[in-house]
C-alpha cells in the first residue's frame, strides 16, 4: 500500500514527533514521582542522556518508543512499506547507539533499565510500574546491603593498662 500522504507531508508529520516528555515518559515519571522516587531528566553528562535519572539508587531509565528502537518481537513495530532501507539503517543505527551508551554507563557504574513504550499499554502498565518500583528498591537494598565482618575476640585480646589518674589527691 502506497504512502497517503505526500513527501512533504510525510517530512512534517515526522518531524513532529517529540524526543522528550512523551506520553510514555510522562506515564512513569507521575508514577515514580508518587511513590517518593525522586529523579532528574536529562541528564547531560551522562552517556545518551537518560530520561531518568536516580543518582540515590545509581539508576538510569530510559524510556524508549518500540518504532523507534527497533523493539524485537513487538507487534508495534513495524518497518514502513515505503523507503525500507533508510528506515532498517536509521533503526540499526539506534540500536547499536543505545548498546554502546548503556555499556559505557555500565562500565561507570551505573545501574540501566529500559522501559518499552508496549508495556506502558493500559492492560500491562501497572504491572510494568510495580516491577519496576520492585527493581528500584531491590538496587538500593542490594547496594547498601550491610556487610558482616570478622570482628576479633573481645575476651581473649590483650587490653593495654592505662595508668589510673587521680586528680586533686597525693598519692601515699
């Protein structure tokens, strides 16, 4: 099937479309934001700029549209009829670029998780944003998990003497 609008159109349309504060990223963001997580957006030292980030919990969440980054075995996503080979190079090039900036935040170490813009769909999307409340505070507990040490053997450690000090009294 051809194409129903024309080139010009076309360029427009998507052009339009934006790359911050969708629906999608707006869905979670109100949703973390209720539960007490507090996170910035954007931010721009960061490899790819991640839509959030949490530095208490040493996350980064990028939300990403299932067209846009080629999300595999989704039913959103399919590849336009017309001008195919721009479009499978333009996706290719999407998917290696969040593949390389989520290893280089990994290797900062930073913890990274992906939210598909099909698991925000009405039927799923509670149970996508009670997993990922799950998986935040898992991170954090794991993160500053308390570590047990050998402490030594009070009773069979050798105290050293300290010298009794009397004040105000001669000694006899």
């Amino acid at each position: 099937m051809a194409d129903v609008l024309n080139r010009e159109q076309r360029h427009r349309c998507m052009s339009a479309i934006k790359g911050r504060d969708t629906k999608p990223e707006l869905l979670v963001r109100k949703f973390l934001f209720s539960r007490g997580f507090r996170y910035r957006l954007n931010h721009p030292r960061l490899p790819g700029h991640p839509d959030l980030v949490l530095r208490k919990y040493r996350t980064v969440i990028f939300v990403n549209g299932c067209f846009w980054h080629g999300h595999d075995n989704c039913r959103y996503f399919r590849l336009p009829k017309t001008n195919i080979d721009f479009w499978q190079k333009k996706i290719e090039r999407n998917k290696e670029r969040d593949k390389k900036e989520q290893c280089q935040l990994a290797a900062m170490g930073w913890h990274c998780i992906t939210v598909w813009e099909c698991q925000l769909k009405p039927k799923v999307r509670i149970q996508t944003l009670e997993s990922l409340a799950y998986t935040l505070n898992h991170i954090f507990l794991e993160d500053r998990k308390i570590r047990t040490y050998d402490l030594p053997d009070i009773n069979n450690t050798p105290m050293v003497a300290e010298p009794e000090v009397t004040y105000g009294r001669k000694e006899q």
